[in-house]
C-alpha cells in the first residue's frame, strides 16, 4: 500500500460513518456464528440482495450465475430452512467462528459507506474442519433509525472450484 493510499484508509477509518459500518460488519458476523438467523434477516433493507457470485470478477450479479442471490424473500426462505432442521444445511449445523479484518473504505457519504472486508471462515461439521476465506463488500445504509445492510457480496476465493453444502451462511 501506498504511503498517500495508508494515510487516506488511516483517515477514513477514523469517520464516524465507517465506523458506524465496520460495527455493523461485525455484528453481522456475530450473528451469523450465533446462528441467530432472524436478527441477521433484519439487519438487510428489504431492496437489498445478499450475493456469493462464482464469477470472481463480476459486477451484474442479475445476469450471471451465483452460488446465491437473494432478494427478500429468498432471504427469508434460506432463513427457514436453516431454523427447520429439515434441510440438508440445517441438518447438524456447522458451529463457525469469522474473522472480519483488513478494511478498505471504498465510498462515503451521508447516506452509505460501501466498505471492503476479508473474512476468514472456520467451520466445524460431523467432526471436520472447513475454512473458507471471501471478500466481502457491504453498501451500508446509514439512517437515524439504524443502519442496514443494502447489499452484501461475498467473493470466496475459491468461486470457481466446486463447493460442496456448506450448512451456513457466509
């Protein structure tokens, strides 16, 4: 990194409003290992998507092929299947612990912090271990009533490889 790159992270992790959505990042996290599935649902927008795209590289997450795109009701649909206990993913949930680290302040304003996030995933299913590192990207919403996720991207870095049922949100 850049001595003028550093100096401008260093300042931007200083705002209020990137703090404000570094904290969210966070609390999504915890949520997620806690398997509180409904209190992470409320934390997105209801225009919002939550995107695992195969493509590393891709933008138009509409037309190309994801391991998930979810809008609202799909949302609230992979939440139930994960609280049911019916689906193959909810099965013997995974027990998980993320790292969230490595912030990059992408845009600012009043309204929204887009930030960009490493997240290294450790899971623990039928006695085995899965790690998963990503890329994450967050459009925060920041609003007097609380702020929301308006769009969450999770690039694995292994997209293109085949994935097999993980038993838990990334």
């Amino acid at each position: 990194m850049t001595n003028s790159l550093l100096t401008r992270q260093t300042s931007a992790l200083s705002d209020e409003r990137v703090l404000r959505a570094i904290e969210l990042v966070w609390k999504e996290a915890a949520l997620l290992d806690a398997k509180d599935y409904p209190a992470w649902e409320a934390l997105f927008t209801d225009e919002s998507h939550y995107v695992v795209p195969i493509d590393p590289d891709t933008e138009d997450y509409a037309s190309s092929l994801n391991m998930i795109y979810d809008d609202k009701r799909m949302r609230r649909l992979r939440v139930e299947r994960m609280m049911q206990g019916y689906a193959p993913s909810a099965v013997a949930a995974a027990r998980t612990a993320r790292v969230v680290s490595t912030f990059v302040v992408k845009s600012v304003t009043d309204d929204e912090v887009v930030i960009r996030s490493t997240q290294v995933l450790t899971a623990f299913k039928r006695n085995a271990y899965q790690t998963l590192g990503a890329e994450l990207t967050h459009t925060i919403v920041l609003t007097d009533d609380g702020d929301r996720i308006a769009e969450k991207v999770a690039r694995l870095i292994n997209s293109e490889d085949a994935v097999s049922a993980a038993g838990f949100l990334i």
